[in-house]
C-alpha cells in the first residue's frame, strides 16, 4: 500500500530537481537530497529570493504532466546546517 504513495514522491521530487537543476539565484545551487528534502546553498544575501522561488518550483514540480487534486505543501527554511534547518 505504502510503495506507490512513497514512489510516486520519490518521482515529484526528482521532477522538482529537474527544475531546480540550474541556479534559480546566481549564487544559489543544490548540494543534497535527503529522502523527501533538496538542500541548497545559498549566499545569505539572496535566501529572501531564493526561497519563495524553490518553494514554488517544488510545489508546480508534477505540472504539466500531472494535475494533483490536492496541491503539494512545500517548507522552505535557512539556516546555516542541515540540523539547524529542523
């Protein structure tokens, strides 16, 4: 029952790296994934733009080729590691 919920997670979060693949802010670029997470480094002079733009890009990531009835929640944070992040 879990496999196709979990898989088909696993396949929106590859689509969202896809589209995040190149630097959405000129200094920003992605460094991790970590099961349901993109960790991205960032100058802390462009985290304000940086974020809202990775967030919207990772909740659109299944659009065109699919339209999910329920929209995805994405949160974004900054912090300076990983653990500060949670």
């Amino acid at each position: 029952m879990n496999m196709p919920i979990q898989g088909s997670a696993a396949d929106v979060l590859k689509l969202a790296m896809l589209a995040l693949r190149k630097p959405v802010t000129p200094g920003a670029r992605m460094i991790l994934s970590v099961h349901d997470e993109l960790v991205f480094e960032v100058p802390e002079a462009e985290v304000a733009a940086t974020l809202p733009v990775i967030q919207k890009v990772m909740e659109q990531a299944p659009m065109p080729a699919l339209s999910l009835a329920v929209p995805l929640a994405v949160e974004a944070r900054a912090a300076h590691n990983w653990d500060e992040a949670h």
